[in-house]
C-alpha cells in the first residue's frame, strides 16, 4: 500500500491476494453510478508479481509485460497503469 500513488479525491485502494506470487490491486470508486443499482464500483488498478507491477489485460488477468517497478509505483498515474496506444482523437476517425 505504501508504494500505491495517492489515490485521486473519492477513491481508495486496496490489495487483494489472487495467489502466493500475484497482488491485484483494486481503485474504488465512491460515487453512485446508475448501471451498478446502488452497489460499489471498483476497477482493477494493477497487477503486482515479484516485485513488478503489471497492467490489467481484463478484471481476471493481467499483461504479460511489466509496466514499471513496485518501488516506482508511485510516480505512476493515480487511475490506472493501462498505457493507451492512441493519445488523439483524431487517430480514431
């Protein structure tokens, strides 16, 4: 938890054990949101496995290659560790 960024105003983290060698690291989201009926949204964050943490490939798994370092986690961003291949819009039309 101590090399978590800050988590951004309304949200919170937390670490949950899928195995011996793999964290999945979770961002709650305070705010009510109409899709989830009144129940607390969560994203997965990241990945953490010997010391490297991990992009989510989807909610069960993560991508095969490591974003950054554990102890340079929290130079990351706040929202998630996915790094997007597009940065314009424009790329999209």
């Amino acid at each position: 938890m101590d090399s978590l960024p800050d988590a951004p105003s309304g949200y919170h983290h937390s670490v949950e054990v899928v195995s011996p060698l793999v964290h999945r690291v979770w961002l709650h989201h305070h705010k009510d949101y109409d899709y989830a009926c009144g129940t607390p949204v969560k994203t997965v964050y990241c990945y953490v496995k010997g010391g490297k943490c991990y992009a989510a490939k989807n909610s069960k798994t993560m991508r095969p290659k490591s974003v950054c370092l554990l102890i340079d986690l929290v130079n990351q961003s706040p929202y998630t560790l996915i790094i997007p291949k597009v940065t314009s819009l424009v790329h999209l039309l």
